[in-house]
C-alpha cells in the first residue's frame, strides 16, 4: 500500500494549520485580545476592593522609604531628615525622644504608656537599617519592583481613590529606586484612563476629584511637550479639568442636601486638594497664555485661556 499521498495530505494539513495559526495569533495579538489580567473574586473595583485598596496604603509607604517609616525615625532618634513637613515647631527628635525617655525612666508614665513605647522601640529596632553603605543596585531594583507591584494592584483596586491613583502616577513620572528613567507616556495613559473611570460615578464627589486630578496631569503633560500638541488641544485639557470641578462642586452639594454623611476629615482633606489642583490649573493655564501660544501658533491663530 502507498503512504505518500496519506503523508503528503497529513503534511499539507499541518502547514496549513500552522498558518492559519500563526495568522490568527498575529491578529489577536494586535487587538490585544490574547492578554489575560484575572480579576479573582471580582475585588477590583469592588466596595471590598476599595477597603483593601486603602489598607495597601500603609506597606507601600513601608517599601518606598527602603523599609523605614518615619515614625520609626523618630522612635529611634536616628537618621531624621528634617524636611518641609518638620519645619514649622519641629524641635528635633531627638529631643523629644530624650524627654520621653526621662519620664519614662522616672516612672511617671502609666504602665499602659510604658509598654505602648517600649513595642513601639522593638518595632522601630526590627527595621533599623545597621549597614551604613547605600543600596545596592540589585537591591533598588527590588524595592521598585515591589513598589511598582504593590501600587499598580492599590491602583486597580480602586482607580477613583485620588491616593491610590497619585501615588501609582507619582512614580511612573519620576526616577526613583533606581527606575532608568520615567515614563511619560505610561502616565499619561495612566491619567486618561483614570479621568474616563472617573466620570462614570454619578454618585460619590471623591470620584471627580480623582478625575481633576487626572485632568490635570494631562494637563502638565501637554505642558511640558507642547510643541506635540494644538492650542486647541490645550484648552480642551484646561476646559476638561473644569468640568471635572464643576462636577465634583455639583455632586457635593447634592450630597449635603440629601444628607449623606461625609465625614470632616474626608471632606477637609478633597476641600484641600481641590483647592490646590485649582491653584495649579490656573498657574497652568497663565503658562500656557504666554509661552505656548508662541510655540503652537503655527497649529492654529488662537491662544489658550
């Protein structure tokens, strides 16, 4: 019996198969239709997911200051690094933590007082860093991979929380950690599809303050390239973080008048970032007047607000 046209037709199969593979792989990959990002018990974006999302704030801090708090500093009375936040009735901590530890030799602390302190020194010595030379290379490397893991899943958790979405902007803009150098256009990524997330919550004014956030990172973005962009373009980006204020102003008041409750610190500390993204908008848009208008006149005769 002759096999070769059986082999022949078994082997032109196979190559067409192939093909026809390979084809389709291509194709599904160009459409991005081949990743796989599991959401595992639906937490992203979840209420649950929001509360873990918050929780993650503390250990990601733990990792971006190399294992050291602040607070561990001052346990300790080492290290510290004055810094703008210590500057106004800062008195050095080391002081502080020499009258603490007079009282508590005096015996006129509570017992209570005096074991919160002494857990709070043995927490501080665990993580006290006893080699005096600077990071390796290696291990910046770690520490940013751990970072980026742990604020990139914060972030997915709950993309609406300003933190959150700060922080995971914050570092793929800068350099740190020994990052090669940032990336601009991941950040911007970032903030349009944090603005687009945003804007579907009808409900809760956090929300649009994380959404004029991200309005204005993509402002600064196009600030900062602007020989890349049209004035119209720059002030659609002014025009957008209006709204997102806008927005957020309307939200608020229908939330008082309904009576939701919305607790002080919460409500002093989006009262605190708006006003501040409104400073910065409008510094923006005053740069954006008298130095790009030059450099964009050839895209178009109008200058941005």
């Amino acid at each position: 019996m002759n096999s070769y046209p059986a082999k022949l037709t078994m082997c032109c199969a196979l190559v067409t198969g192939a093909a026809l593979w390979g084809g389709m792989a291509v194709k599904f990959a160009s459409e991005d239709k081949l990743s796989y990002e599991p959401n595992v018990a639906c937490l992203k974006g979840s209420p649950y997911g929001k509360i873990f999302a918050l929780a993650m704030q503390g250990p990601i801090g733990f990792y971006w200051h190399e294992g050291k708090t602040h607070e561990h500093a001052s346990t300790l009375a080492d290290d510290h690094e004055h810094h703008a936040g210590c500057a106004d009735g800062c008195h050095g901590h080391q002081a502080e933590a020499a009258a603490t530890g007079a009282e508590l030799r005096d015996g006129n602390v509570p017992l209570r007082v005096r074991t919160q302190e002494k857990i709070k020194q043995m927490e501080a010595t665990v993580h006290r860093k006893t080699n005096g030379e600077p990071l390796s290379a290696a291990h910046k490397q770690y520490i940013q991979g751990e970072v980026e893991d742990k604020l990139r899943l914060a972030y997915e958790l709950d993309p609406t929380n300003y933190t959150n979405y700060g922080n995971y902007h914050l570092f793929l803009s800068i350099n740190n950690l020994g990052r090669a150098e940032a990336d601009d256009y991941a950040a911007l990524g970032i903030a349009s599809q944090t603005l687009e997330t945003c804007k579907q919550d009808e409900l809760d004014p956090a929300s649009w303050v994380t959404a004029a956030n991200a309005a204005y990172n993509i402002i600064d973005h196009i600030g900062r390239h602007h020989k890349d962009y049209s004035v119209a373009q720059a002030k659609a980006s002014l025009a957008e973080f209006d709204s997102c204020i806008g927005r957020y102003e309307e939200l608020l008041a229908q939330a008082l008048r309904d009576g939701r409750a919305i607790p002080a610190p919460r409500l002093t500390e989006m009262e605190g970032r708006v006003a501040y993204l409104k400073r910065l908008r409008k510094a923006q848009g005053v740069y954006m007047q008298r130095i790009m208008s030059n450099d964009m006149a050839a895209h178009s005769p109008h200058h941005a607000n």
